[in-house]
C-alpha cells in the first residue's frame, strides 16, 4: 500500500472511526470554526505562512527578555559548507552562574513556516526560568526554497558552533538536549541521528520530540483514520514532506535523516522523550518510534494523551490535558538534567 494521498491504494483504504476529543480540546478546536477544516495546499501556501505569522507573532528581542529576566542573542554562524550563515537565537537566565545545560532546539511549521522566535516566550517561561536552561532556537531555512537537506544541514552546523564555542556561551556542552515540535521534532530526530552517525558533534543526554513529524510514507493507521480530522491532517502532511524532499519524496532509498521513520538502526541514541495526541495523524508513526528505540535497547518515555489533536497545547494552553502534558515535559527534563 502506498503513502502518497489520492492514489489508488490510500483512496481504498477503509474508512475508521477517529478517537473522541477530549471535551476541553475539543471545544477549543470548534472555537476556530472554518480554520480548523482548511488544508495546506502549495496554492495556499503563502497565505498560510501570513496566518501562520500572525498567529503566532514574532517577539522582539526586548519583548524575550522580559524586563530583564532573560538574557537574549541572536547570532549569525557558518553555515554548512557552500551554505550560508545560520541564525541561532539564545536566551538563558539572566542572573543564572556558572556553565548551564543547553536545549537545541527547532521550531514547527511543517518544514514551511514558522520561525525561531516565536516559540522561546513559552520555553523560557516553563523550561529556561524554572530548570536553569539555556536554549538555542535553530532559524532554518524552509521548504520548498530550501529542500532538504538544507534546513537539517543550517540544524547541524549550528549545532556544531554552540558546543565548539560552548566556553563563550557560558553553556556546559556536555549536557546538551537536542529538541522540538511536531516538524521541528523530526528535524530534532533527524539531527540526533546525523549527529550519532558523523560523529562530529556532541554526545546529548536526551532528546525530546514533541508530537514529531517523521515518517514522508504517511501510511500508519492514524494516517488514514484522522483524514479529514483536526487541524492537520494527511493531506497538508503530504504537502509539507513533498515540499521537504522535492522529486526524492516516496523514494525507497530515502535516507533515515531525510524522515526518521525510515531508520532501520536507532542504537545508541540519547534517553528520548515522545508525546503525541491520540487523535492525531502522528500518533502511529511516534508509537512506532518509540518501539523501535526499545528493540534497539534505548531508553524512550512515550505519552499518548488521549483525546488530543495535533498541536493541542497551543491553542488550548489552559485545558487539563495541557497542563498534564506541560507537567511530564517538565518532569522528564528535570530528571535528564539531573535537577
């Protein structure tokens, strides 16, 4: 059976029952009416990034700091080679000492939008502030401008400036935490595994991928089952990865750090944390994930939280599931930090 939306076989793939919302997430998800039901086409694209920045407006420098609470940079580093210069955002707090622990991490957007800034209010608020963590947010370059491997080439060579100037930073290299959300948690998944297989980076204590895209072949049962449901289904999925990969999307030789799902190795990764919503198109692909770190032998913490849709947390930040899900988050970056 194949993958791609609109073929054959994924047009005769039976029809499923989603699982029922959460009542809280799903009163926040009827709250945004039409928006809810609208697909990412390429058509669209350019006016979904213009909803997609309003939506979610860029702060300021200033605005990050918090009236001083923070200390915030935004840097501009080599680039891979024969690339061009990558911008890294990075903030701590601004009256913690000594070297501090690192999160490096990428932002969602389906590999399309989204932007490096937009998501550091909230880990600042719950991450930096409460655990003594510095974070680098990755600005990488989008699809389909940039296919891959050109925003996970801009992931790592970033990666590789923070720990090779971890000194000036005041950062401790040595406990690096490499993450992020939804595309940004495949780019994250991604990145671990370059990283492991170059051998030219650091070793990370963890990895936390959250509701993470990672497989291009979109053909788990979730996949199918959530067609249609939530706020990002299989069909803007599908835009996204052929954005992503161009004329290498659906190809059996795709490597593993072009979609992690296609690993047949996943050894001697970090301690990995995964959540997902179980009313979501990700959830088998996570599941599956997780599994597979088992079989390896790894340590993975997965969290399918029942009744969530794709990205609940942000659009419903006060529901209990929410903050059941901030708490484990939380709770599993104190335990990798040693706090």
């Amino acid at each position: 059976m194949t993958g791609r939306p609109g073929s054959p076989a994924s047009a005769a793939a039976p029809a499923r029952t989603a699982p029922p919302l959460d009542p809280e997430l799903g009163a926040a998800l009827a709250a945004l009416g039409d928006l809810s039901r609208e697909r990412l086409t390429p058509e669209n694209l350019a006016a979904q990034r213009e909803r997609d920045a309003a939506g979610r407006p860029r702060p300021t420098e200033e605005e990050l700091r918090a009236d001083g609470r923070f200390a915030v940079e935004k840097l501009s580093v080599p680039g891979a080679e024969g690339g061009p210069d990558v911008t890294l955002v990075y903030a701590r707090p601004a009256d913690a000492a000594g070297p501090l622990p690192v999160l490096y991490y990428m932002h969602g957007g389906g590999m399309v939008m989204g932007n490096a800034w937009a998501v550091l209010p909230k880990i600042l608020r719950d991450w930096s502030a409460p655990l003594g963590l510095a974070v680098v947010s990755v600005e990488y370059r989008l699809a389909p401008e940039t296919p891959y491997p050109g925003p996970l080439e801009d992931c790592h060579a970033g990666l590789l400036w923070t720990v090779g100037h971890a000194d000036e930073l005041g950062i401790d290299g040595e406990h690096l935490i490499i993450g992020g959300k939804s595309a940004g948690g495949g780019l994250a998944a991604a990145l671990t595994l370059l990283n492991r297989d170059r051998g030219d980076g650091p070793a990370p204590i963890g990895q936390l991928l959250q509701c993470p895209m990672l497989d291009d072949r979109l053909d788990t049962l979730s996949a199918h089952q959530m067609a249609g449901v939530g706020l990002w289904d299989r069909s803007s999925t599908a835009v996204a990865w052929q954005a992503y990969l161009g004329d290498r999307y659906g190809a059996p030789d795709l490597p593993p750090y072009a979609a992690p799902a296609r690993a047949t190795d996943l050894s001697g990764l970090p301690p990995t944390y995964i959540d997902v919503g179980s009313a979501e198109t990700f959830r088998d692909e996570n599941v599956a994930y997780a599994h597979a770190i088992w079989r390896a032998g790894g340590d993975a913490e997965l969290h399918v939280w029942p009744g969530a849709f794709h990205g609940f947390d942000s659009f419903a930040p006060a529901a209990a599931l929410t903050r059941e899900a901030r708490h484990a988050r939380t709770r599993w970056l104190s335990r990798i930090l040693g706090r």
